[in-house]
C-alpha cells in the first residue's frame, strides 16, 4: 500500500507541477497581450480574453487540486511505511491482537460394511 501510495503521490506531484507551470506561462502571456500576440499564429483578440482567462483559472485550479492529492498520497505512503517498518518489531497487544477465524468442521464419511 505504501509503494502504491507513493507512486500516486510522485504522478500527482508531476501533474501538479505540470499544470502550473503551463498556467504561468500562459498567465505571463494574457499580461503582455500586445507582445504575445505578435509570437501567435491564432491572435487573442476581443472576447477571447475572457475565455483564456478562464482557462487560466481551470488549469491553475487543476495544479493545485493535484497538489493537494500528491499531500494526502504522501500522508498514507508515510503511514504505510511506518506502520510496515518502524513498528514491526512490537508486540502485538491484547487490544491489538488479530483475531483467528474458526475452522469449519470436516465432514468425514465413514465406511461401513454391509453384511450379505
């Protein structure tokens, strides 16, 4: 679990950081509409604006929801690597102890001689 936990935290980290480094650029570039414009072959122009400062908005939510998944996958992975490595010498408690499910009983069938 503590492996898993950590690869969802490493992935949601990358995402993270993906997205807001993909949301400042184009933060950066709604700044200096004038001069971002002469680099774009689609130019930004009138209503538009509104548009890419929406998507600003959702790529920038988008990062940080992502950062705070990789904070919560990192908080398990932490647990899980605890609980398997630090606390694997104790002994285990009564309040602790696990509990041993019942054996079902077997059935055995018993072979009886007929008399002719």
């Amino acid at each position: 679990m503590a492996y898993v936990s950590t690869g969802v935290a490493v992935a949601s980290l990358a995402t993270g950081i993906t997205m807001g480094v993909l949301a400042q650029q184009q933060f950066d570039c709604a700044k200096d509409i004038l001069a971002c414009n002469d680099g774009l072959q689609n130019k930004v122009v009138g209503e538009e604006l509104f548009d890419v400062r929406a998507e600003i908005e959702q790529k920038a939510l988008f990062a940080d929801m992502a950062y705070l998944f990789a904070a919560a996958a990192t908080v398990v992975a932490t647990v899980g690597y605890l609980r398997g490595f630090v606390f694997l010498d104790e002994e285990p408690t009564a309040a602790t102890a696990t509990l041993v499910m019942p054996r079902a009983p077997v059935l055995v069938a018993a072979t009886t001689k007929v008399s002719p």
